[in-house]
C-alpha cells in the first residue's frame, strides 16, 4: 500500500513538472519572439544627434528651498561632464 502511495506520487510529480515545462516553455517563446521583435525595431540610440551636441548651455535656473526663491543664470559645459 506504501509503495503504492508513493509510486502515484512520484508519478503526479512527474507529470506536473512536465506540465509546466510544456507551458512555459511556449511562454517563453513567445516572450523571445517579442523581444526579437523590439530589438530589430528600436533604433541605435548611442549615434543619434552625435553632430549636433551643443557646446554651451545657457539659461535660467530657479532653486527653490523653504519657500523662497531665487533665480540665476546658468552657464553649463557639457564637454566636460564625464
């Protein structure tokens, strides 16, 4: 009667683990497949806009702490940000 018990079991076991590689091996497929997807459509971001990095940029700035306000003109170099 014990080996019984323990042979439906093991064979319950056996069953669900194939279950769920049959279902997520599809799901991951499809998972796969959409990435595949997106990376064949996204656009190569590191060469875009390469020629039209500004050297200087200028503006206003506001700080704002405790309520107050103050308002400065900034003066920023990209270049020389690493």
């Amino acid at each position: 009667m014990f080996e019984a018990c323990v042979i439906i079991t093991l064979t319950g076991v056996v069953a669900m683990q194939w279950f769920m590689s049959v279902t997520y091996q599809e799901r991951f497929e499809k998972i796969g497949k959409l990435l595949k997807k997106i990376q064949e459509t996204k656009e190569d971001k590191g060469h875009t806009h390469s020629s039209q990095k500004p050297s200087i940029i200028q503006g206003d700035m506001d700080i704002i702490h405790k309520g107050r306000k103050a308002t400065v003109q900034a003066l920023i170099y990209p270049k020389r940000f690493k």
